[in-house]
C-alpha cells in the first residue's frame, strides 16, 4: 500500500497540445463548406482529410520527441490527429523538462489533488512546437452551468393542435413545454426519418440523464412521442445511472421532445479526465475519433473567458478541436451564459475596471453560440442572455456586415467595456425561461442558455434532416444589464444578446431546401 501511494505520488503525466501543421487549410475547409454560396457547402471532411490539416507538422513531431528522448522520456499520441501527447515521469524529470517545481496541491474546481508549479518555461526553440502543457502553474475554474430552478405544478400538454406562431397555448406564459416551442419556432412534431441522422448532448460535472424522466416527460409533455430514447456514452469514467440531475435532464428531455425521433447520445464526461479543461478536449477527441460523429452536438457548459486569455494556447487548441469537428459535419452549439454582460453566471460580476467579461468558448468563432429570450408578444432578450465580444478571437469575417451596423446604431454606448474587434456573440437565440423538466421525478422549471442551447441544436437536428441556413424572427427588444451599464441592446438585426434572433422552422427550411 505503502509503495503505491508513494509510487502515485511521484508520478505525474503531463498532456501536451501540438500545434496544427495547417490551421489556414483547417479554417479555410470549414468557411467553405458552410457556405451555402459554395460549390463545396455541405461536402464534410474525410477523417483522414480532417486530421491532415490537425495533425502537427511532422517537424513538430520529430523536435518535441527529440527533446523528450534526452530526458529518456517516451510520448503517446492521445488524439486521433495526434496533435496531443501523453507522457509519464517522475516529478523530478517533469521539473527538469520544463524548470518547474511541481507540489501536489488541492484544485477547488474539481475536489482532488493535481501537480502545479510556481513556476515553469519551455526551452526557447521547442517554444513554436507546443501549444501548451498541463498540469503547469494555473488551475482553470469550474466549468459553469448554473441553470436556476424553481419546482412547480405538475404541467399538462395543451389538447389543442398549434401550428402557428400566432397561435401558441397560452399557458406558455407560465411555462414553456416542447408544445411551446414548436409552435413559436413552427417546428414540426412528425417523426425525423433520415439514417444517420444523429444528435449529442455534452454533460460534465457528473451529471446524470434519467430515461424514467425522460419518459414520465414524455408521457405528460409530448404525448404523441412516447417512444423518446437515447442512449448514454460515457467519456472519462462519467456516469451514466443515478437520479437525474437538472443539467442533463433539461438538455436530454428537450432534444428528445423537439428532435422528434432523431437518434440523441448524452455523452457524459466524468472526472477521470486529465486535459486540464474538465474533459472538454477529451470529449472533442472521442468524437474525432468515431468514423461517424453526431450531426449536431450542444453544450450548456462554459466558462468565463479570463483564463483563456491568460492562457490562449489553450483556447486556441479547443477552439481548433471544433473546427475540425465542424469539417466532419458536425454542428457544434455552446449556450452563451448566463451572466448578462458580466460572464457566465448570474453571480458573475464584472472586471475590476468596469469592464465586461465574454464567455467562452462561445468566443470561438467555429461554433455557433446561443443566448435567450423570454415572453412571446413580442419575444424579448432575457436579461441574464451574456453577449458581447471576445478578447482572445478576433471577428471573423462572416460576421463583418451584421456586427458593423450593430456597432454603428449603438454608437458610444459601453464605449471602452468591450472590444470592438473581437468575435462578437450569440449568433441566434430561444427562448430561456420557465422550461419544465422531470428532475429525478420532480417536474421543475428551469432558466438559462441552457434551455436554448438544446432547443436550437433540436431545430438543426431536424434541419439536416433536410439541410441548413438562415431565417428567424428579429428580437428587437431587452438588453442585458450588468457592470453598473444598460448593458447591450437588442436592436434590429444582429445583437450581442440575442444574435441573429430566434428560430423559424418554416422559414429555415425555405432557405435550405433552396440551396
Ligand atoms: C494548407 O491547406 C490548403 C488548403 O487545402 C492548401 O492549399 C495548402 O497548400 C496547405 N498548406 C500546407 C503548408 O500544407
Ligand atoms: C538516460 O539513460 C541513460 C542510460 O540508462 C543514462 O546514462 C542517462 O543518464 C539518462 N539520462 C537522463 C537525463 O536521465
Ligand atoms: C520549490 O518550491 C518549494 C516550496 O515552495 C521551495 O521550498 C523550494 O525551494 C522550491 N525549489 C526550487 C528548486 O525552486
Ligand atoms: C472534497 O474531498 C474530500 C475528501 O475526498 C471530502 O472530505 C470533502 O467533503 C470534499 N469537499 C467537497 C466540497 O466536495
Ligand atoms: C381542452 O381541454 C379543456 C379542459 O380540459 C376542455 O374544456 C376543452 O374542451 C378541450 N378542448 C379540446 C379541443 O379538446
Ligand atoms: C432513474 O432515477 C430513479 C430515481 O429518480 C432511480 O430509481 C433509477 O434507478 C434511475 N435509473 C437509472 C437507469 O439509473
Ligand atoms: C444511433 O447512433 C449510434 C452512434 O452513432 C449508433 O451506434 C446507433 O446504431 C444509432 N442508432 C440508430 C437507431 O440509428
Ligand atoms: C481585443 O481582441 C483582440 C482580438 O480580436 C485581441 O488581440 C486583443 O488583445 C483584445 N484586446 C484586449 C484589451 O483584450
């Protein structure tokens, strides 16, 4: 026992990220394919095309493990592209590779011991080929999905038929049900038909998606689709029984009740997971890995941005790992957050000059990012909805036309809180507030991004049952107040709290049955 522990103790595997060899192509690959005005739009990456761009430059490879051989140290490949590495050394030989002084120390975030230094440096010339190593000096904070919940009345499916935008139940005033959103959003409540079709929930922090809830959900909110399933997929020892918790069953119930009949996989990321950012690199490999990944996958979790600025290697390896997902075909969805202009959560205040604090990853520029609303005559931004504008991702161009004009309306306003070059977010939005949901028996409402985030990616699930663009309903009213500022507007066109406005299934599919 003696020798274990102390075995474990001075033992330590640091991860490396590698830098791709041709992130232009990568970037370039997925513009054009998601272009709807390109021959190539809709015509996904091959595995092995993906991972040419991802893979490290074989010049990478070679300098990393050079360097590693003259510590006697052997490396691992733990991506499909392998642009990351793995090794195991002992403490002392990880402090000479780096010049570090590795302690055990006790990380908040997640409850256990990790290695971290004081301080650390990657000798100058292996500087160009690694993108980072974990453990180093910092620990990034929790991961954020803080839906706020509320337990209510057992709620009842209308009886009456809806199908229009101007005809929904009005009970969807208290609460919002899957018959809700079809009828604001004209989603259709037919069975998806397509093979293949296939959707992801991302859950970490073990939470946990109950198919009793699921059904009991089913049985009272969609009683026309009692049959809803999905099926668990466990990634770095994450559970997949137990009492539903609220994360996982919000996301699993509302994918399932608005995807109709789309095959739903809650993948569930444990603590297992030793990529320093709660397993959300792991899970990107999983799927990288698989010869077919799901078509859309959405995630209600996040993070305030500061620590990806402070460690933009990191950011950028994420930020790439979805790009490469998204050549694949795979939609990559985020809630925004839910902490206004502020950050990720609705305790979150804002910089210590004022200024505001963005999300991440909705940062990334490869992803779609999804804000809320609430109310539905008119439908307005919800106040907690967090928009604005990276400080680690610069605005893409796709974004140029939209974030200008909104920029030139708001004028001075928040003038010096944000910045104006950065990726700027939510792309689109659903309404947040009052969604019903089977907690582990207990129907409960729950607000946040993260209702909308699973509510849009069910809309594309059931577009690529036909296929994709853009149609919505402006949301022109709300803003997000924070930081002592009226924080940002909803304004006619895009807006950093709702984006482009929220979903009209009718509409989108016009547009997409037209490319
Ligand atoms: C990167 O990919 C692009 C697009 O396929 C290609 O034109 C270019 O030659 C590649 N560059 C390198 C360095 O491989
Ligand atoms: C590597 O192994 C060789 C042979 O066992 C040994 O002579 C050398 O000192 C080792 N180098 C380091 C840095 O541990
Ligand atoms: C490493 O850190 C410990 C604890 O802070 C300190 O006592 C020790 O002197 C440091 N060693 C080096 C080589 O910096
Ligand atoms: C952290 O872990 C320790 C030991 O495993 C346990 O006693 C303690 O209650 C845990 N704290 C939290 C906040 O989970
Ligand atoms: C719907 O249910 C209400 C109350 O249970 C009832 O009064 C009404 O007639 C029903 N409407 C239809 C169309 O079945
Ligand atoms: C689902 O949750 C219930 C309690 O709400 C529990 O009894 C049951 O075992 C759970 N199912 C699974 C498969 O874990
Ligand atoms: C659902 O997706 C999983 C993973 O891609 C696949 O193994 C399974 O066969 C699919 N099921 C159906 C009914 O298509
Ligand atoms: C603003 O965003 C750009 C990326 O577009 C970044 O390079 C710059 O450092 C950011 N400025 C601040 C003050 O964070």
């Amino acid at each position: 026992m003696a020798a274990r522990a102390l075995l474990f103790l001075s033992l330590l595997s640091p991860a490396m990220a590698l830098p791709p060899s041709n992130i232009t192509g990568l970037q370039q690959s997925l513009l054009d394919i998601s272009d709807p005005t390109s021959v190539n739009y809709g015509s996904h990456l091959s595995k092995d095309e993906a991972e040419s761009f991802a893979a490290p430059a074989p010049e990478t490879v070679q300098a990393v493990n050079a360097w590693l051989a003259q510590h006697n140290v052997t490396s691992q490949t733990n991506s499909p592209s392998g642009d990351m590495l793995r090794i195991v050394v002992h403490v002392d030989t990880a402090n000479a590779l780096i010049n570090a002084n590795y302690t055990l120390s006790l990380d908040p975030g997640t409850n256990s011991t990790v290695y971290t230094t004081s301080s650390y440096s990657i000798p100058a010339e292996l500087q160009p080929h690694i993108a980072f190593v974990y453990p180093t000096t910092k620990v990034l904070p929790a991961v954020v999905s803080n839906p706020k919940i509320r337990v209510v009345q057992a709620p009842k499916a209308s009886n009456e038929t809806r199908s229009s935008r101007s005809d929904v139940p009005s009970s969807c005033a208290q609460i919002t049900t899957p018959q809700c959103l079809q009828a604001l959003y004209n989603i259709p409540s037919v069975p998806a038909t397509a093979a293949g079709n296939s959707l992801g929930v991302s859950g970490f922090s073990n939470e946990v998606a109950n198919q009793t809830d699921l059904q009991q959900f089913l049985a009272v909110l969609r009683p026309d689709f009692t049959t809803g399933t999905f099926r668990a997929q466990s990634i770095d020892g994450g559970a997949d029984s137990g009492p539903g918790t609220v994360e996982a069953s919000l996301d699993i119930q509302y994918t399932t009740g608005i995807a109709t009949n789309v095959n739903n996989t809650f993948l569930t990321v444990g603590s297992q997971n030793q990529d320093g950012v709660f397993g959300f690199l792991d899970i990107i490999n999983t799927l990288l890995a698989e010869p077919q990944p799901p078509l859309v996958l959405t995630t209600s979790f996040g993070f305030d941005e500061t620590f990806f600025q402070e460690n933009p290697g990191i950011a950028n390896t994420l930020c790439n790992a979805y790009a490469q997902l998204g050549t694949r075909g795979t939609s990559v969805l985020f809630a925004s957050g839910d902490g206004g202009v502020a950050g990720s959560r609705s305790s979150d205040t804002c910089n210590a000059d004022g200024s505001f604090v963005p999300t991440f990853p909705s940062g990334c520029p490869y992803i779609t990012s999804v804000g809320s609303t609430e109310g539905n005559s008119p439908e307005t931004a919800a106040q907690f909805s967090s928009g604005g504008f990276s400080n680690v991702f610069a605005r893409p161009s796709y974004q140029t036309a939209a974030v200008e004009a909104y920029l030139n309306t708001l004028g001075d306003t928040n003038a010096g809180l944000f910045n104006t070059s950065g990726r700027a977010y939510p792309d689109v939005s659903t309404q947040g507030v009052n969604f019903a949901v089977n907690i582990a028996g207990k129907f409960e409402e729950v607000y946040g991004t993260s209702a909308s985030s699973p509510t849009f990616a069910s809309v594309v699930a059931l577009l690529n049952d036909q296929r994709l663009n853009a149609a919505f309903n402006d949301i022109t009213s709300g803003s997000n107040p924070g930081c002592n500022t009226q924080g940002f507007p909803a304004s006619p066109g895009w807006d950093p709290i709702t984006g482009l406005g929220t979903p009209d299934f009718n509409k989108l599919l016009t547009v997409v049955m037209a490319v």
